[in-house]
C-alpha cells in the first residue's frame, strides 16, 4: 500500500471453543481531509475481498458493520511540523474506518484465486502545496510563534528567508522524504501465484 494511507488486521475473533473464526476486522487510517477515499477503499472491499476458513465457510463484509473514530495528534514527525495537513496549529486529524468480515453462507467460493488490490480512481483531487513539510528548525530559527496557523507559519518563515538569505542553503528542507499526495493510491494485496496457493480468492 502506498500514499499516505495505513491498514492493519485490528481483530480476530473466535468461537467460545477458540476454534472457528468468527470475526476478522481491519482498520483504515488516513487524514481526515482523505476520508473519501478510506470510503471508497472501505465499500470496495465489501464488493471484492472475501476470506475462506479451514471449514469452507466464506467470510463477507457489509457496509452496515463498518465502525468509524476520529483522533488528533501533533502535526510534527521526526522535526518536520507538516503544515499541509494542519486543522488547527500543530494538529493533524485522523480518519479510522473498521471494516468487518464475518460468516456469509449465501456466498459461493469465486473463481479469482486471491484478493484483488484496490486502487483509489484518480478522479479523487489531489491537494498540491508548495511546501508540504518544513523543519521544526527551521519555524524556530524564523522565531514563529508557536500558536501560528499553516498560513501564518509560511508566511513569517517566507520573511525570515528573505531577510537572512545567507542563511537559508543552512536551513533547507530535503524533500526526499516528503509524502506523495495521490493520497491513498492502493492497498496491494500481495497475493501469492496460483501455483503457490489454490485455495485463496476473492
């Protein structure tokens, strides 16, 4: 998976003997501003992923058991302060939607061997910034107060660089790290070959 976007197997749950699975729940977590596209990803699984137990037994997901958080951390990671995704200053808001699988009898085992990955159309926007990222060393060199909004933090940094054009080489922001914002691009699902498993599907 690739984009600005995470995904992890949240849950398991078995029966009261701990021997059927009953349950299998995965979360998807991006920014808030990105949450169409969790939606899109969320709704395709529903329609193309599905899991086989030992019994035979096909496990399906419904739209109507999805659970959905909201959360908010720092917009700082490693020294860099992203100031594209900010709602407020220095925060960034998150995204969660859980998506379950559960036994679905009505469902006859496909033909296609394993998942199939899911790609987000590009008809979804994707949001430029000149400066997505900058350091923290940087915001503090410049003097920016800590309370300054996105805009306002650009804005004093910009100043600062023109006043102190000697020292801006010292400061600059390697962009190698910086996120591709084609937001959530795919979720691969790294299924093995035919030959390597038969039983897998979608």
């Amino acid at each position: 998976m690739t984009g600005g976007f995470g995904s992890t197997m949240s849950a398991f749950t078995l029966d009261p003997g701990g021997s059927i699975l009953n349950e299998i729940c995965m979360e998807l977590e991006s920014l808030q501003r990105k949450r169409n596209q969790i939606d899109w990803i969320a709704e395709e699984m529903t329609k193309v992923w599905h899991f086989e137990r030992k019994d035979g037994t096909i496990m399906s997901a419904n739209g109507g058991d999805f659970k959905v958080d909201l959360w908010s951390g720092s917009s700082t990671w490693e020294r860099k302060r992203w100031l594209r995704d900010e709602t407020q200053p220095g925060t960034n808001e998150y995204y969660v939607k859980t998506v379950t699988w559960k036994p679905n009898s009505a469902i006859i085992k496909p033909e296609r061997p394993w998942a199939r990955d899911l790609h987000v159309p590009q008809t979804f926007p994707v949001i430029s910034h000149e400066e997505p990222s900058m350091s923290v060393s940087l915001i503090e060199e410049a003097q920016v107060p800590a309370a300054s909004s996105a805009d306002e933090t650009l804005r004093l940094v910009q100043e600062w660089r023109e006043a102190h054009p000697a020292m801006v080489i010292e400061f600059s922001d390697s962009t190698e790290d910086e996120e591709d914002d084609y937001d959530i691009d795919a979720i691969d699902a790294n299924g093995p070959s035919d030959e390597e498993n038969e039983d897998l599907f979608t």
